[in-house]
C-alpha cells in the first residue's frame, strides 16, 4: 500500500491534542452506542461492538468512558439514534474520498460534507462514484522498532492475515474484513496493537504536485475529520512524508 495512507491517519490521530483526542472519543462513543443498540451490550456476543472497544483502546479511551458508554446505550430505548451514511466524492485534481458518517440528521451532515468538498476545490458526487477504485480490507498495525520482521509475518500469516508489510518499525497487517478481529485476537495474544479496523484500502494513488492542490486536499481532510458527524475519511492521495 503505496505511501501508507492509512497509517498517515492514524499517526496525524496519535498526535492530537486534548481538543482533538475529546473529538476522537465522542466518535468511537457513537460506534458504540450504534453496536450496542444493534447487537446488545455483551461483546462477546456482539463483534461489532468488541471491535468498537478495541478500537477505543488503541485510541486510549479511558475504560470508565468505554463502560459509561455502553451502559447509557444498553439503558437508552429513545435517544441517540444515529444513522450510517456514506457520502462519495472528489477532492483537489480528482482525488477519490469516501467519507463515512453517524449522524442523527443526514441533512445537516450531507450540507457540512458537501460544504467541506465544494470549499477546497472538490466536489460531493452520486453513490458509487469513487467506491468502485477501494477495496473493503482489515488493517491491522503493529509498532514495534525492535520486532523480528520474519517473526511477525509468519505469527500473522498463521493467524489468518491475507499480507503483512513490515517498514521502519511499522507492521500493517492485512486480513479479509471478517477476519479482522479473530486474527487482531490472535496478535495481541504477543503484540501490543496500535490500531485494528476494517477499511476501505485505495487500489491505486493518485500524486498531487501542486503547492495549492496539496494545501487543498489538507484542508479538505482536516475540515471532514473535525466534523463531529464523520467517523471516517479515505481517500487515496498520496500524502507527503511528515519525515
């Protein structure tokens, strides 16, 4: 996966400020909820919500949060009732974005969404535009600067993982979408888990050059990703190094 582009998220997540990891916790506290109202509040019964949990754990979301949260939803019959939608479009020089939302009014989403797109030289487009160039995969990320490269990937192939990458410390860890979890299960049994979720992995990149196309797409990205409704974001630019 040329450039880890997703990995580029989640270090652009790690590095977040007070303000922003505050943002990041109201938005896996919606997973949750939407898993516990959808499949209950066991997650040994219910595999979208333990992948909710873990994922708040990556992202350091105290238990007390995780715990407060699952209890007001399993309790809560009338409020919090958010819908999925996914919205399609194209960002600076045509780059492909998906973004994916939970929220409790589509028409103030889809106006914010369609905002973001039209600000920073982009554009919302109809359902299935830009879908068709990702694949749907399991991404699993492992950091550890002293980790035996060929240790890892056998560890990962006997779990279940379609591929491994292993750069710089970084292990990113591929899996079939509905064996995500079994095989992230398998990992941290030795690893320590950086992030674990299934995503939607670009099939090819496309490279901006420009110093206004590139302060565009940012800008593009940072305003969707600040956006309370918005749970997440791909795209397949090639983003720059931050080395």
């Amino acid at each position: 996966m040329s450039g880890h582009s997703k990995w580029s998220t989640i270090k652009r997540k790690k590095g977040a400020n007070d303000a922003q990891r505050a943002k990041i916790f109201t938005k896996i506290a919606r997973e949750i909820i939407v898993a516990v109202k959808a499949g209950g509040p066991d997650p040994d019964n219910n595999s979208s919500l333990k992948d909710a949990i873990a994922k708040a754990r990556s992202n350091n979301m105290p238990n007390d949060n995780i715990n407060r949260t699952i209890k007001k939803a399993a309790g809560d019959t009338d409020g919090d009732n958010y819908e999925s939608i996914t919205y399609e479009g194209y960002g600076p020089a045509g780059v492909a974005v998906i973004v994916n939302a939970l929220t409790d009014n589509r028409n103030r989403t889809a106006a914010d969404v369609r905002h973001a797109f039209d600000k920073n030289g982009g554009n919302m487009g109809q359902t299935g535009c830009v879908s068709f160039m990702f694949d749907q995969k399991g991404i699993i990320i492992i950091e550890n600067e002293d980790m035996d490269e060929d240790e890892i990937t056998m560890d990962a192939l006997e779990a279940g993982a379609d591929d491994i990458e292993v750069e710089d410390g970084v292990a990113e860890i591929v899996t079939a979408p509905s064996d995500m979890g079994a095989v992230r299960d398998a990992l941290a049994e030795k690893y320590t888990i950086s992030s674990a979720e299934v995503s939607m992995v670009p099939q090819t990149m496309t490279e901006l050059t420009e110093e206004g196309q590139i302060n565009a797409m940012t800008k593009l990205l940072d305003m969707l990703e600040d956006n309370d409704d918005v749970q997440d974001v791909y795209h397949n630019w090639d983003m720059p190094s931050e080395d």
